[in-house]
C-alpha cells in the first residue's frame, strides 16, 4: 500500500509539473538564477557626474574609488550628458566581467534611458543639471561636490575652503609686491566658490591700499569673454598691470596665455587658485608665481564617505552650511594650503605620483574588462581549446600566457585564472618633506586569461624548440604582453 502511494505521489509531481512547463531542472536553475539575481539587487548603487572641465578629475575618481575598493559597492560614473554611465570600483571582478560583456557602457541594459536606474545616491559635481532633478523625483539624495547647483538642495555639499583660497593667492601676491594694479580674473561670477573667493582676496589686499584691484568676469557658458576682456585691457594699460589673480585652472590658463602672447609672462605675476599638473609645471617654468592645493583628492574620499552615510541613513559630520537660492545646505569643508616655490617640489611629485597610479589603475581595469568580455564571447570555444591541449602537452618548454612564468601549462588546461594583489602605501607629508605619516591600502583582483590564448601558447609548444610560424610567434607574442601588462 505505501509502495502504491508513493508511485501515485510521483506520478502527480509529474503530472502538474507537466502542466506547468517546468522541469525540475528549470526549478534548480531558476532558483540559482533568481539568488544571483538578488545577490546584484542587494548591491548598493552610487551614480556619479563629475565635471569634465575639472583639472583634478583623475584625482577625486582616485579618491572615490580608493574608499569603494573597500567595500561591497559599485560605482556607476554618468556621462556628462546625463544620458548613461559606466561601472567602475567597488564591485568583484565577476560583477566587472558581466558587466563589460552585457551591458556596455551605459552601466545596465537600457541604462540610456535612465541613467539613475538602481542608483541610491547621487554625487554631483557637473553634468547635465537635469539629472539632479530626475533624483530628486525618484528621492534620490543628492550630493553635491565643489558646488551647490543652482536651483537644487541637495542632502549636503563637500568643498574646498574657497574664503581661504582667495586668502592664500592674494597673500602670495603680496609676499611679491606691495603697489600696482592687480587683475581678479573669474570665469564664472554665479559659481557659489566664486564671490567666497573674492571676499578672501578682497580681505587681504585690503590692508594694502597702494595696491587698486580691477575685476574682470566672464559670464556663465561663456567664460571665455574674461580672456577677451583681459586681452582688451592689457592693451590699454600696457604698463600699468602688475599682477593677475586667476580663481580657476580654467581663467589662469588663459590669463598664462595672454601674457606669453603680449611678452609679459616674466613681468606680470600669475597666481592661480587650483593647483593641477599644468599649473604646476607652469610655476616649475616660472611662468606662475603661486598657487593653492585645494585637496581633490580628498574631496573625492570624502564625497564617498558622506554617500555611504546617505545610504545608510547616518547623521552627516558637518562642520558648516552654504548659502544657496534654495536656502542653507549642510557642507564639509576641507581644508586648503598654499603652493610655494618653497613646497613646489614636494607637490608637484605627490601630483603627478596619485595622477600616474590612477592612470595606470585604469588602463588595468579597461584591459580585465576587455579580457573578460573576450573570454566570455569567446566561451563556446573552450572545449575546443582543452581537446587541443590535451593533445600538445608533450610539447617542450613554454611560457606562461601572461609571460609571467615559464611552468608548463598543465594537460587539459582550458583557460587561467589570475590573482593579483597591489599593495599601495601613502605617505604624509609636511612642507620641508617630513613623513608625518603612513597608509597602506591593499586591492587584490582575480583575473581570467582567455581561451584562445593558451590555445595558442599551446600550438607554440608543440613545435620543436619552441618554435612556430611566424603568424602564430607574432600572435602569440602579442597575446602574451597583452596578459603580461593586464
């Protein structure tokens, strides 16, 4: 009777799964599918639209990135036309894998459409405006970054101290000359750091009444209007212009410009109020008397941290407010120091130092990305790829795909897996090059070589002596410095 019972239990599961269209198999798979499925979902989102006119973009991506590399997020950069973005730091290299083989660019598939999809928090420094309002539509928090974008409000703002900024170029006038005309040279005069810039100068040349202050400004979208209108005044007061005070990276370039065409670049004295490798080199040629570190890459970490605490709903460290048409919003500011001849050295090293590792940070990551998308077109081939193996591991000495090492690649071996570990450590330091301290931060990747490759690194070994067609040595030789450089 059990034995009955048991038959008809069996039949029935048969019988509805029948119904149903689904097998047992389809049940097992959907469920692993659906707990990856879910896995990605619990991942936390951070969009970000930085400026592309910012020198120092590099470095606050750096920032950012160095803080996500930590922790189990994924960071979606939009393009500056707010109609897309890309996945970058914070997430493994399977999540970077799928990724790069199934969604582009745009970060998620029809990610053109909405390019906050799956977005928690938004990190705003420039882009398209309209993006800050589709956030806070959807009640996204906003923040913002250099800037309070004119007509939102957003959670908070993280910035450099743009009242000392002005303070520290005015004063590295001032340690120069003490009479003449000084140009204030602005970009754009509506930008919030722009008047916060402007009373810090005012405030220190102030006490220097032999020294007259004219002001010129672009106008927003147009900035360029403050070279013409420099151009214009330098050629009717030849010999009257002692200095030029230029707030942005953007205006000093053009000031740096100006005075190189009119022969005045050793005569004239430019400061500028962002430091940045041109501006560096610049003041390295004696083409710029001064300028001010106003931390990017700092503004990068912190601007990660205030979202990580948005995300989890934690109170914000706030240590001042902005002003902005909408009313005051919450702010961080850090803390900004002045570029010497005396630091200049020192400085100029740590930026280019932080720009090369990201540089290089970058191109590995656009080269796994490439790779993975590779192996992962390239996935039907494998067996293909293990067969040939199996029958060309008689072959003499090799290489390594990624011509790290010359072990023999095992029998049957259809594809390699990489683990890279980079370790980075920062030091501290003060104005005479003191270490005042010391970070160390590690990023370990795990990395897939493609099975192609050690096809062809196999049909190398097979040839006596190692030796091939000239096609296959090129091609090998090519696939392998591309592993090499990964």
């Amino acid at each position: 009777m059990l034995k009955r019972t048991t038959h008809l239990s069996i039949m029935l599961l048969c019988l509805s799964l029948t119904i149903s269209g689904c097998s047992l198999q389809d049940l097992l798979g959907n469920k692993k599918k659906s707990t990856a499925q879910d896995s990605q979902k619990q991942k936390p989102v951070i969009a970000v639209a930085l400026d592309d006119n910012d020198p120092n973009q590099v470095l606050i991506k750096k920032g950012i990135e160095d803080m996500a590399s930590k922790e189990n997020v994924q960071i979606k950069y939009l393009s500056p036309s707010g109609t897309g973005g890309q996945q970058a730091q914070g997430q493994s290299s399977q999540d970077q894998k799928s990724s790069s083989g199934q969604t582009g660019s745009s970060g998620s598939k029809g990610g053109g459409d909405d390019p906050l999809q799956g977005a928690k928090v938004l990190v705003f420094q420039g882009g398209n405006p309209e993006v800050i309002q589709s956030a806070l539509s959807k009640k996204v928090p906003v923040l913002a970054l250099g800037q309070v974008p004119p007509g939102s409000k957003p959670a908070g703002v993280i910035l450099p101290n743009q009242e000392k900024v002005g303070e520290l170029m005015a004063q590295a006038l001032v340690n120069k000359i003490q009479e003449g005309q000084a140009i204030i040279l602005q970009g754009n005069p509506n930008e919030n750091g722009t008047q916060e810039r402007l009373a810090g100068m005012r405030q220190v040349l102030g006490k220097y009444p032999k020294i007259s202050v004219q002001v010129i400004a672009g106008q927003p979208g147009s900035e360029s209007l403050a070279k013409q209108a420099l151009v214009e005044y330098i050629r009717k007061n030849p010999d009257k212009v002692q200095a030029v005070l230029a707030d942005s990276e953007t205006t000093a370039a053009q000031a740096a410009e100006v005075l190189r065409q009119t022969g005045l670049d050793k005569k004239v004295l430019l400061v500028g109020g962002q430091a940045n490798v041109l501006s560096l080199q610049r003041m390295a040629g004696g083409n710029q008397s001064g300028d001010v570190d106003v931390a990017p890459y700092l503004q990068g970490v912190n601007a990660y941290q205030w979202a990580q605490k948005l995300l989890k709903k934690e109170p914000l460290d706030v240590n001042d407010s902005v002003t902005s048409d909408q009313g005051e919003i919450p702010a961080k500011v850090l803390p900004v120091k002045a570029v010497t001849p005396e630091n200049l050295a020192i400085t100029q090293k740590s930026y280019t130092k932080a720009i090369s590792m990201a540089e290089q940070a970058q191109k590995s990551q656009t080269q796994q990305s490439a790779a993975g998308a590779k192996s992962s077109s390239s996935g039907g081939d494998n067996k293909d790829s293990s067969s040939s193996g199996s029958n060309q591991d008689k072959s003499g000495g090799s290489s390594s795909p990624s011509g790290a090492s010359s072990a023999q690649i095992p029998q049957g071996a259809s594809k390699v897996t990489e683990h890279v570990k980079t370790t980075i450590t920062r030091e501290y330091l003060n104005d005479k090059g003191t270490v005042l301290g010391t970070e160390q931060s590690a990023n370990e990747q795990v990395r897939t070589v493609p099975a192609d490759v050690i096809k062809k690194e196999l049909e190398q070994q097979k040839q006596p002596g190692g030796q091939s067609g000239k096609s296959d040595q090129k091609s090998g030789d090519k696939s392998g410095g591309e592993g090499q450089s990964k």
